[in-house]
C-alpha cells in the first residue's frame, strides 16, 4: 500500500482515545498523519 497524507479534523468535544488510536494505527502502516481542529490556535489548551 502507497503512504497517504491523511488530515484529521478533530472536534472539540473529541474523546482522547477517539483519535488517538486511529491516528497511531495509521501513522504505524506508514502514513503521514496531521490532526486539526477548526477555530484553534496551535497555543490553545483545555484547563481541568
């Protein structure tokens, strides 16, 4: 299989393991994995 460029749009309400698995699973068969979430500076982080 060819490596693809996969882009992920991510929501804000998103479960961890929701994207983390999948992004994982496809970066080990050798894609290159970018994960994005609309209206979201590269700064910006949840507080708990």
């Amino acid at each position: 299989m060819a490596a693809k460029k996969i882009l992920m749009l991510v929501g804000d309400y998103v479960e961890d393991y929701e994207v983390m698995v999948p992004f994982q699973g496809l970066q080990i068969v050798g894609h290159a994995v970018h994960a994005i979430c609309p209206d979201k500076k590269a700064a910006n982080y949840a507080l708990f």
